[in-house]
C-alpha cells in the first residue's frame, strides 16, 4: 500500500490516505474521518507510482 497525505476539503484536516497500487486508475467515495462529509478522490498510478491525486467535496 502506497501512503498519501491529503487535506479533506470539506473542514481542511490533514489526513493519511492507503492507495492500493496495483489499481492504475482509481475513482471512488469516502467520508471524511473526522467530518463524516463526503469525499470524491480519482487517483492515477504508473508502475507504481502516484501521477495524479485529487480529493474533491461532494456537496450534501
């Protein structure tokens, strides 16, 4: 598992993401786990290696 630091953009709290690397692109959904408010992230690998991070609020 890959370790990425991002900061949630609903209430800007630091937090540690754990990306499976043998997905190269990645779209899903996760609540914050310190707000509960909805996170879009889509990540990109090559060969292992992170290329592209994105974590964006899901307006409720």
């Amino acid at each position: 598992m890959l370790e990425h630091y991002f900061e949630c953009p609903h209430c800007w709290e630091e937090q540690l993401k754990l990306i499976d690397p043998s997905i190269s692109k990645q779209d899903f959904i996760e609540d914050c786990e310190v707000c509960c408010n909805p996170i879009e992230f889509f990540i990109e690998l090559s060969y292992s290696e992170l290329t592209s991070f994105s974590a964006q609020p899901i307006g409720q």
